[in-house]
C-alpha cells in the first residue's frame, strides 16, 4: 500500500522556521521525483518545491532562497525546511511523489502551516 505521511506542520510565529516531513512507504522510493505543493483556502495548489531522484532541485519564486527542499533515500523521506515564515506562507502542505515521465502520482493527506503575524 502506497502511503504519504506528512508530519511537522503547526503555528508559528512570523520570521519562525518549521520543517516539514514526508515519509513514504509502499514504493521505490528513490526513483521517484518528490515535491511539495501547498494549498490555500480559495486558492488553487501551486508547488513549492521539487526535487528529484538525481538531487536536483526546483522552487517557485516567493520560496526560492526561503525554502529548502531535500531527501533521505535511506529514510525514505523528504523534507521542507521553512525559514522566514510569512503570514502570506499560511496553507495546507502536501507531499507528492512522480515516476519517471509521471506514470505514477501520489499524494499525502497535507499538513496544516500557519504563520501568524
């Protein structure tokens, strides 16, 4: 069974940092591209990050240099560290995780973040 298990999320204080978590189980853990997508309310899900199974990594612009997105092939978990938190960063986050050319697609259930002012 295929699972996505996002952890670390709660509220925090603006400028805080928070690290999120996402162990996975139930696949090849290190073939698979992982991201995190974050949704907020009324707002559609953007991504936050990406990284992929070679280590490379991608971020959306409002995170870039904020955000960290890294993996432990040995814990089959991924991992966003959050640093200067702002209100604005307040959404639920999820884990997502893609084969090779996106023949398989999982997600997590999210976590909640809130960033208070």
């Amino acid at each position: 069974q295929v699972r996505l298990v996002e952890s670390g999320g709660g509220l925090v204080q603006s400028g805080g940092s928070l690290r999120l978590s996402c162990a996975a189980s139930g696949f090849t853990f290190s073939v698979y591209a992982m991201s995190w997508y974050r949704q907020a309310p009324g707002k559609e899900r953007e991504l936050v990050a990406t990284i992929s199974s070679g280590g490379s990594t991608k971020y959306a612009h409002s995170m870039k240099g904020r955000f960290t997105i890294s993996r432990d092939n040995a814990k089959n978990t991924v991992y966003l560290q959050m640093n200067s938190l702002k209100p604005e960063d307040t959404a639920v986050y999820y884990c997502n995780a893609k084969s090779a050319y996106g023949i398989e697609n999982y997600w997590g259930q999210g976590t909640q973040v809130t960033v208070s002012s």
